[in-house]
C-alpha cells in the first residue's frame, strides 16, 4: 500500500517517533493534508507515552490476561487500560471530542481515501540515574570499552 513514513522529534530531543500511515494511491499520500496527519498522529504517540499498540484488536492476549489479573476482573478499569494502550483510542490532543480514530475518518471523508496507521515506534531517551524505563525507550547502556581520558598524554610536554 502506498503511504509514508513520518518522523516527530519532541522539543529537548528526549522523545522520537517514527509512524506509518498508508492510503490507497501513491496521489493521496503526496498530499500536504495526508502529510499533515501524519505529523498530527507522530505528535499524538509523542505525546502518549502508554501507547504500544494502533488499535485493541492487536493487544496480545498474554498482556490481555496479564491486565485482567492485575485489575481482579474489574471490565470497566479493563477496557481503560486496553484504550490507554491503543492509538486509535487517544482523544486527539488539539481536539479532546475527538479520537484519533475520528480524526483519521475525518481525514479518509475529505480525501475520499483509506487511511490507516500500519505501524509505529516510539524512543525514549532514558535518564542514566532511572534503573528502567517506563516509557518503553531504548536504554542507554555505558559502552563496553570506554575510552580512558588523554590527560597523561596532554600533560606531557614537548
């Protein structure tokens, strides 16, 4: 399917996001409003940090069962758990009456195509003092083979 990949860089650097949105014509995807949902949906993820999943249906059942064991069988608390973790259940962060979902149907009316997020991947710096990540960043892990300060060598004069 034609589409793009758009990329968001939250303001400090910390947080990036890379998302896929696909339509049906390579048209539709060169346009500066598919462009533009791309970029509104990148911020969204940004902005999300419980987010790991487009829509419920893709929720693994493991983490499923995992959530309902947690909450002891609570269904309302269920279902918020399962809509904090899929994108297309986010209210939009410009527009809090709408989802994400509504606002991709608004955009599929207006250009009278498809549109989907096929996928997405959020990074998270990780403070080095932080012994995880909530977020689901990449930790930053010391290098194996540092290398030692030149100081002997800078004091040596010549």
């Amino acid at each position: 399917m034609p589409g793009i990949i758009e990329s968001y860089i939250h303001t400090g650097n910390q947080i990036g996001v890379l998302v896929e949105l696909t339509s049906q014509s390579k048209i539709a995807a060169k346009t500066s409003e598919f462009k533009t949902l791309a970029k509104e949906i990148a911020m969204q993820i940004a902005a999300s940090p419980k987010v790991r999943y487009v829509q419920i249906d893709e929720i693994p059942q493991n983490v499923v069962r995992q959530i309902e064991l947690t909450l002891k069988g609570d269904q309302d608390f269920l279902v918020q758990h399962l809509q904090a973790l899929s994108l297309y259940n986010q209210f939009y962060m410009r527009d809090r009456t709408i989802t994400i979902e509504d606002l991709i149907k608004l955009n599929i009316t207006k250009l009278s195509e498809n549109i989907a997020v096929k996928r997405f991947q959020r990074f998270v710096v990780e403070d080095n003092n932080s012994p995880s990540n909530p977020s689901g960043g990449i930790p930053a892990n010391p290098l194996p083979n540092s290398p030692t300060p030149l100081t002997d060598e800078a004091e040596t004069n010549f």
